[in-house]
C-alpha cells in the first residue's frame, strides 16, 4: 500500500484521506481488507484523529465498512451501489453534452485526442490504472469544458464502487481496446455538433454490465457483496470533505 508523510495539500486529514481512497479505489487495498486506525496512524505518521475522521468521511461514501468496537473493512464491491452510481454517471454526463458543443474549441478536441493516444499507449504496457486514469480525464474534460466541474465532483466522489469495477473489467480482453473506439467514435460525433448521435454514442459507451458481472464474480469471488446479503450503504452528499 503507498503511503507518504509529505503531504501534497491542505489538511493532514485531506492528505490521509486521498491517499487512503486511492489505494482503496485502484484496488491496492482489495476488498474485504481489514484495516485498523493504528495501522493507518502509523503508516502515514499522523495522529489517530484524522484517520477516524476519513474513516467516517470513505464509510458514507460506502468505500469502508465499520463494524463499531469491532472491525473496519475495506468495503467489498456492491452491485447494487454500482448501478446507482452508473445511473448517476449517465444522468450527468448526459446532460453535459450540449454545453460542450457549445463551448468547445479546436485546442480542446486536440488535448482530448492525445488522452485516446496516451490510453492507447496504456493498453500496450498492460497499465490499467494509467488507462482508467486517462479514461477518467477524457470524461472530466467533458464537463470541465461544459463549465460543470461542481457536476464533476460529485460524480467522482460518489463513484467509488464503479471505478473499482471498471478497473476490474479493463483487463478483460477486448474491453480496453473497445473503451478507446467508443472514445474516437463519441468524439467525432462531438466535433461535428450531431448531439443525438453523441447521447446514442455515450449510452452506449456507459453500459451495464451484463456477462461481465459473471465474469467479475468468478474471477474475483471474495471482492463482492453476495447477492443475498451484504454490507449496506447510504449515499450522503455531506459526506464531501
């Protein structure tokens, strides 16, 4: 697990938390991993008061799972939360499409064009985390330019079950490669102003999972909530730190 006692920002408790969630959402922290306040404390050479503080904030984003007086895991992947925060995705990024054409200007489309190079690049050197990482800044970029990076922040803050599935999936063969097709194929249809084409693009590009999921679940049996039970979650929007 990464951990670090320079903080790059703010807070020593933002400091905590960003790193704590990034290992959490990249997976270097598998689901189902028990994680104590002590451990944390020691790792990142701070105070046991901002780790129960980020404890608190990741649990309400439904990241950690706390067990008072007893234990804190690492909460495994929910699908029924996935669908949720894919809903959320796609009722954002949906309604920022028309603000884009709007708004967008050549130097955009070329930056953008080089984040569908650089995942490229990514698939070649097996780097998921790069690729999910270009992946998401192709999407921020669609609503920084839109002039909704509030929407942004959200989305990506609620989002924490979906990146980990979508990380998972990329390694699926074909996926990634089908990922940067949907991108060209969504960004020309941006540049040429054809709105109904893109929102047809993008639903597509933003599936559910279907034979996926069986796959993720065989391959991965201990990272899921069953679907009889499990750990459950609320989403709370005060949670944003």
């Amino acid at each position: 697990m990464e951990g670090t006692g320079k903080y790059r920002s703010g807070s020593v408790q933002d400091s905590v938390y960003v790193n704590l969630r990034k290992n959490i959402i990249n997976l270097n922290l598998a689901p189902g991993t028990g994680i104590s306040e002590k451990e944390i404390a020691l790792r990142y050479k701070v105070s046991r008061t901002p780790v129960r503080e980020t404890f608190i904030h990741l649990a309400k984003e439904g990241l950690l799972q706390v067990v008072p007086q007893k234990e804190t895991l690492v909460s495994r992947i929910n699908f029924s939360r996935v669908e949720q925060e894919s809903f959320l995705r796609e009722s954002l990024e949906m309604a920022v499409l028309e603000p884009f054409i709007s708004k967008s200007k050549p130097e955009h489309f070329a930056a953008l064009k080089q984040l569908i190079r650089e995942q490229r690049e990514a698939i070649k050197n097996d780097d998921y985390i790069t690729f999910v990482t270009h992946d998401d800044a192709f999407h921020h970029a669609l609503f920084s330019i839109a002039g909704q990076e509030l929407s942004w922040a959200v989305l990506e803050q609620m989002s924490g079950h979906y990146h980990r599935i979508r990380l998972l999936t990329v390694r699926f063969k074909g996926i990634a490669a089908g990922i940067v097709e949907q991108h060209k194929n969504l960004l020309g249809a941006l540049q040429k102003g054809d709105l109904p084409t893109a929102g047809a693009l993008l639903k597509q590009h933003l599936h559910k999972l279907g034979d996926e999921k069986n796959l993720l679940i065989e391959e991965f049996p201990d990272y899921f909530v069953s679907e009889e039970g499990g750990n459950a979650f609320d989403v709370d929007f005060g949670a944003l730190p």
